[in-house]
C-alpha cells in the first residue's frame, strides 16, 4: 500500500518561486516504486504532464516548463520535488503528485505498474 501526500502550494507572483513536495509512505508487503511525477490542471483543462523521474534519476519535462521546472527525488525519502522558477500566470492549476509501483506481483502476473495519486496542492500565480 502505498499513500501520496503533497506539500508546498501556495500564491506567488509571477516571476517568482515555489518548491513542491511529496512524500510516498509505504505500508504492508515490499513495494518498489519506479517512477513519480508531477501533474497538473488548471480549471476546465484536462490534467497534464509536468514531469517525471525515475528511481534511477532520469527526468523528463513537458515543454512548458523546460527551463523554469526541476523535479529531483529523494529515493531514501520516497520523495520527489518540484523547483518552480520564473512562474508564470499560466502555471496556475491543482499539481498532483503520482507514482508508478509494484507490490511484488502485479507487475509480473498483469505487466503493469500500479499507480496512485495523491489529493493536490493549488499553486496560484497572480499579481
């Protein structure tokens, strides 16, 4: 079983910063978890891709925010971060937190990850 909780949401004004958080706590048998992201979505959009990273630190980044965002993990943690820089009014949206895991036997029997998600952390980028 494995429980997402994000942290860091807030307003901020254009140009400037905000760090997000989210730790994965981890109960019952041996999980593995692959990959964790960042999602987002803004009113009457759908939810979109932020960026990824895997265990082993490979990143990946939507377009929008190549450049301003820097996610970065903590695998002794189970926890992922999102640096925002220049924001922007358009970065206004829900970001959620997910990742990608294994509990020792679904991967193998169904060849799929198991993924959850976590409850969201508004950021609001306003003057």
């Amino acid at each position: 079983q494995v429980q997402l909780v994000e942290s860091g949401g807030g307003l901020v004004q254009p140009g400037g910063s905000l760090r997000l958080s989210c730790a994965a706590s981890v109960s019952g048998s041996i999980f593995t978890i692959y990959t964790m992201g960042w999602y987002r979505q803004a009113p009457g959009k759908q939810r979109e891709l932020v960026a990824t990273i895997t265990s082993g630190g490979s990143a990946n980044y939507a377009d929008s925010v190549k450049g301003r965002f820097t996610i970065s993990g903590d695998n002794a943690k189970n926890t992922v971060y999102l640096q925002m820089n220049s924001l922007k009014p358009e970065d206004t949206a829900v970001y959620y937190c997910n990742a990608e895991y294994d509990d020792g036997q679904t991967l193998s029997v169904s060849f799929r990850y198991l993924k959850v998600w976590g409850q969201g952390t508004l950021v609001t980028v306003s003057s």
